[in-house]
C-alpha cells in the first residue's frame, strides 16, 4: 500500500524535510484535529512503552481514536487466535491506519501490501524501527546540521532495528558513520568506522547513539558478555569531564542504567534521551497528518 511507511530506503529529502518541517510546527503550537471520528489500530505484539505510548498521544492530538492491542493478555490470543488473524480482524474494522510492532518472522511487506490502508512500521524484529530513526535525526537537527554529521554507535548494533533503519537514511546526508561494540556484536560487513574503545569514538563523534542490548533476540548474553560491556563499552560518568560541550547523547531507551550507561550520563546537560521522547510524539504526529492525508510525496 503506498502511503505506508515500512523502512527509510526510498526517503527522499524533500519528505524528511516535510516531516521535521511539520514536527517542528507541531512542537511550537498544537494544530487542530483534523480526523475526527476516524480511528488508528495501535498493535504491539511485542513490549512497548515509548513507542506505543507516543503514537497514542499522537493519534488523539490529530484526532484520530486510537484502537490499542498489546501484547496477547486479555485477547483472543490467548484462546489461540494467530498474530494474523487478529490483524486481519483488526483491518475488518476499517480503522484509517495500522501502526504496527511484530517480531522477525512476521511478513511485514507482505501483509502491508495486502491491507488498503497505510501501515506504520513501529518496530519490526532485528529489521527497522523507521520512527525511531527519524525521531532521533530530528533532535539531532534540532541542534546541529545532519550534513556530513559524524555519528558513532554503541553497543548491540547487529541486532539493533533503530540502527538498522538509520543505516538506511544516514547515506542521504553524507554521514560518518562510526561503530564501537563487542565484535560479536557488531555487524559481519560494513565500511563505517571501527573504534576499538568507546573514549576513543567519544572523541571523535559529533553525535553518540547508545543502544540497549537486545538479549531477547539473541543467546550471546550471559555474565561475560555484560563484565566485557561494562568494562569497556559502558559510557561511564568517568567519561563525562572529556566529552566535547557540543557532543549530542542519544539512547531510543529503554536504557539498562547499571550496562550501557550510567545515570550520571542519562542526565548530563548533553544528553537528549528526554527530548527524543518528546519529539517522538511531535514527529509521529506530523507523519500520520502527512500519510492520512496522502501528502507525503
Ligand atoms: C527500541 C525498540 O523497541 O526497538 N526502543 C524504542 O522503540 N524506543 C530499542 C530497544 O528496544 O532497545
């Protein structure tokens, strides 16, 4: 279905410019809903906070009645109805979108070509988490220009969707690309930078993405794993004193505080994991105006 928004391959400029133009609208001075009596299907089939809870409030703020599934409890599921038949019961009630979280096995493509209206990937497996990308870009130019930005991620990036989908869109501005994680971690092949030790990459990088590591999507965890985390990719308060002023902290959250960062760094002034919650709800909101009205061209 076109007007879905699946993955960040295709993006052209002109549509991210769209989206931040109106986000930014949208964070200055709360527009009219403009859907009234329509609704949007919220299903997670799996755990959610911010994401879910952003797209809420982004719905109600267009006007859109949100319609939330998570996770199987209280469901049919639980009777054993599948993951896709309770979508394709949901698409029965014709709601005017479907925003969506599923594992890897789910045929995300498939299904949004199936369905008539627009499907809004929010988070698929180890594949893409497309908002998520996008709400990070856009606090980073809240700040500083993307153009040739130099920005280093931290930590489980193979298995990470928020850093799958950004690989998709960061080539749009000539990014730098810098990664530091555990080998087993990182991905097979890649051309981006290799830091051997977070100071290091800390040093170098305009912007710093720091990701969770996604223990449910893989068996590498484990107490070595986490000592060898801690002792040389944690970004530490240690780290902190020689942190360039202008360098941005990012995490998509939820942060694990005692593994990949401390609470010291969770709440230095640098740190834009508060903001990136808040411009979540800004830019989800702007891209569901943008894609119900079939204006995001
Ligand atoms: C991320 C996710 O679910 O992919 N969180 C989010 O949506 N804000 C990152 C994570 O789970 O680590």
């Amino acid at each position: 279905m076109t007007n879905s928004l699946l993955d960040l391959k295709f993006l052209t400029r002109v549509q991210l410019e769209k989206v931040f133009f109106l986000a930014r609208e949208i964070k200055r001075a709360p527009l009219k809903p403009e859907f009234l009596g329509q609704t949007a299907a919220l299903l997670f089939f799996e755990p959610s906070t911010r994401t879910r809870l952003s797209f809420e409030s982004a719905c109600v703020r267009a006007g859109l009645g949100p319609l939330v599934f998570q996770g199987g409890a209280g469901t049919s599921m639980e009777k054993g109805e599948s993951l896709e038949d309770t979508l394709m019961n949901v698409a029965a009630m014709k709601p005017a979108v479907i925003v969506l979280r599923a594992g890897d096995d789910f045929h995300l493509s498939q299904v949004a070509r199936e369905l008539s209206m627009p499907i809004l990937n929010a988070g698929w497996g180890r594949y893409g988490h497309p908002t998520q990308a996008l709400l990070d870009l856009f606090t980073i130019h809240e700040r500083k220009s993307l153009e040739g930005l130099k920005i280093l991620f931290v930590g489980d990036i193979a298995h990470s969707r928020v850093a799958a989908s950004h690989f998709e869109i960061l080539p749009l501005f000539n990014a730098q690309v810098g990664i530091c994680g555990p080998e087993s971690l990182l991905p097979k092949e890649s051309n981006f930078r290799k830091f051997s030790t977070l100071r290091e990459g800390l040093s170098w990088a305009d912007a710093v993405v720091c990701l969770r590591y996604q223990l449910e999507r893989h068996d590498s965890g484990g107490k070595d794993l986490k000592q060898e985390i801690r002792q040389s990719y944690a970004f530490t308060k240690e780290m902190l004193p020689k942190l360039p002023k202008d360098t941005l902290i990012l995490h998509p959250g939820p942060v694990n505080q005692s593994v990949e960062m401390d609470a010291e760094v969770y709440r230095d002034e640098r740190s834009l994991i508060l903001d990136q919650v808040s411009h979540g709800v800004w830019l989800r909101e702007a891209l569901l105006r943008l894609l119900l009205k079939g204006d995001w061209v």
